[in-house]
C-alpha cells in the first residue's frame, strides 16, 4: 500500500494523475486508523496526507515524498508569496537565513577568500566540501564569515542551534528529521545547495549532560560520514562550526578536531593593520562617516587607538580592536554625530576611542590563551 507524504494542495485537488502514475485506484485522503485497517491489504489503494504514516505501522506502506510545486514553496505558499526562506524555517524549525551580505563586506580573511574561490572552482569539477572549522577570538567574524559565504554563492543559510535542538522532548529524533527532510528534499531538487552553521559548540562540550553527549555523538558521526558513501544522509551543504574557546574541546573530544571531519581549520585572529584599515573603509562607507575624516584623518585615528591601547596588545603585529570594535567605535561616530549635529569635533572622536575599550586591555589573558592554540589552524 502507497502512503503519499504531500504538503502542497495541488495534489488534493486533482487525483487522476497520481492514480495513473501509480495504478491505484483509490487515494484516501487523511486516512483514519478505521481506514487504514479496512484497505491495509488492497494493494491498489493508497493514502495521502502532508505528514507520515504512524511509526508503529509504517513499515507496512511504500512511502512516496511527493515535491512541492515550486521547489521549497507549496503552491498555497507560492500564491501567498511567502518567502523561501521562511518556508524553509517552518518546515526545519530552526533560523533560515538569505543573507543580504557577500565578501565584499569582510576585510581582509585572505585565506578564507581564498578557499572559497578553490571551492568553487573544485565543485565545478564534481568535488563536495565537508565542512569548515573556525575558531577565534570573540569578535572577529567567526559567525558573519559564513553569512557572508553564504550570500556570496546564493545559498541559504540554516542556523543548526543545537541549544534549541536539546530543549525537544526528544533532540535526537529532532537531529535526525533535520537531516531526513534535506536527505529527502534533496531527492527531488538535487541541485540545491546550503550553509549550515554551527555556532559556538563548545557549548556543547566539556561539562555536557548525558543527553548532551549522545547528541553531539551523533552530530559527529554525521559529520564525519556527510559526503560519503557510508553517510545515511546524501544532499548537498557545506558545514561551518564555530568556537571562541578550544580548552574544553581539546580536553574532552579531541578528535573533533581531526582533518578528515573538516575540510580546513582557520584561526582568527586579530586584524593587521592592513586589514583593519580595509574594515574601517567599509564601516565609514556604511554609515557614512566621510564627515569625520574631514575633522581626523584615518591615520589620525589610527594613531590615537595604537598610542592609547596597542601597549596592553600582546599579540604582535595586530592591531588592537577586533573588527567587532572598529564596527562599534565607527557606530558610536555615527551616533555622536547626529546627537551633536554641528558640534560634532575632534574631542568627540578621541572620546570614542577611549569609551571602545578593546579585548586587547579588557581580557588580555584571555586572548593570550585562545592565541597560544593558533598553531594547530591556518592563520588569518
């Protein structure tokens, strides 16, 4: 017996084709457990329904996933024009992005630039990425590099949050229907293409619960088999994890860490100052701050935070604020100019780099120990 899983309304409308296609005779639609009982045995009925048989019968049917009508969007979703990102978000229930932003809006990260464009240059010739592993420190772009990825190849993002996952009734079975819809998707529209982005899961590490450990060992057995022929799961996404902090992981799952479950391993560290320069062009661009270089040039500026804080940086060759910094110091310029209008001078500007405080004074050691794990990555 054929049990349809449709969630477009197409298919309810109009049931000649599929009794054609399928030579049945019969499609009940919604079937109660009467029903169910009275044909289970009539090979030429089938049921449909936007959602599976019950488990505890399931086996007894031939499962057939019917495709939405328009990719994602169900047609009731695609006369509403609900967004595709939404659609996606509903049925994963987990955050979907389409991100707005692309490379162009990341300064420096060369290598991270780099690897992109070899991924899209190997994928041509057939070649599927596992994942990417970064970790750094706070501020440095960790979760915004995948956004920016992700605009930059037109490929939706989808927020694994594993804290959301671990508070289901039962996260493992949550897990597994994530990857089982895009395993099944992927069967219809085998040309589609996602970022999915681990942030921070060291959180899930260390001093983990039960329940917490048997999650994340089934997070890495998938990791470790995606894009192999050993995998359960076959659809085509790229990881990214994130961590600001390595110690719990080196000490409690070191294999984690290991080539072969990622494709590269980045450290990020703090900006040089050729890169910082190019960050603060594309933050004094987007809130267009073109007014305050007229009062201090950025070289100015970049004197008075180097002369301010660079004495309490340790990391050599680096220039002390964080991109997250130079975002906040330019955001603060934006605010003061327009509280101040044309009062706005010089004084305000020295003022707002003695109120961005960097990680460089605030944590030093802090980031003395996230640096001292940077050999075991590619730096950026």
């Amino acid at each position: 017996m054929i049990w349809f899983v449709a969630e477009d309304s197409a298919y309810y409308t109009d049931y000649n084709s599929l009794c054609e296609k399928y030579q049945v005779s019969e499609i009940i639609t919604f079937p109660t457990q009467q029903e169910i009982r009275e044909h289970i045995s009539k090979s030429d009925v089938a049921c449909i329904a936007p959602y599976y048989p019950p488990k505890d019968i399931r086996t007894l049917f031939t499962i057939e996933i019917l495709p939405n009508k328009y990719g994602v969007l169900t047609t009731q979703e695609f006369l509403a024009k609900v967004p595709e990102r939404e659609a996606l978000e509903n049925r994963l229930g987990l955050s979907v992005i389409d991100s707005p932003f692309t490379l162009q809006d990341i300064g420096g990260a060369t290598a991270l630039k780099t690897y992109t464009a070899q991924l899209l240059r190997a994928e041509q010739q057939g070649y599927k990425a596992k994942g990417v592993f970064l970790v750094g420190i706070p501020g440095t772009g960790k979760t915004f590099f995948p956004k920016c990825f992700s605009g930059e190849l037109k490929r939706l993002l989808i927020a694994l949050n594993l804290s959301q996952i671990m508070e289901s009734d039962s996260p493992i079975d949550k897990l597994n229907s994530i990857f089982e819809y895009l395993h099944n998707r992927a069967k219809n529209y085998p040309d589609d293409k996602f970022v999915i982005l681990i942030d921070e899961i060291e959180k899930m590490i260390g001093n983990a619960t039960a329940k917490e450990k048997q999650m994340l060992g089934r997070l890495l057995t998938i990791l470790n088999d995606i894009n192999t022929p050993a995998c359960e799961y076959n659809f085509n996404a790229i990881f990214f994890a994130t961590a600001n902090d390595l110690g719990s992981i080196l000490a409690n799952n070191p294999e984690f860490l290991r080539r072969g479950r990622w494709d590269e391993l980045f450290f990020i560290n703090l900006p040089t100052h050729e890169y910082a320069i190019e960050m603060f062009e594309i933050y004094i661009k987007k809130y267009k701050l073109a007014f305050a270089l007229e009062i201090m040039s950025l070289e100015e500026i970049f004197a008075e935070i180097e002369n301010k804080y660079q004495k309490d940086n340790t990391i050599a060759n680096r220039f002390p604020y964080t991109p997250a910094e130079i975002e906040n110091f330019c955001k603060r310029l934006d605010f003061v100019k327009k509280a101040e209008g044309d009062n706005f001078s010089r004084d305000d500007i020295v003022e707002c780099v003695e109120m961005i405080i960097p990680l460089t004074k605030s944590a030093q050691d802090g980031l003395n120990k996230m640096v001292a794990q940077k050999e075991l990555f590619i730096e950026i």
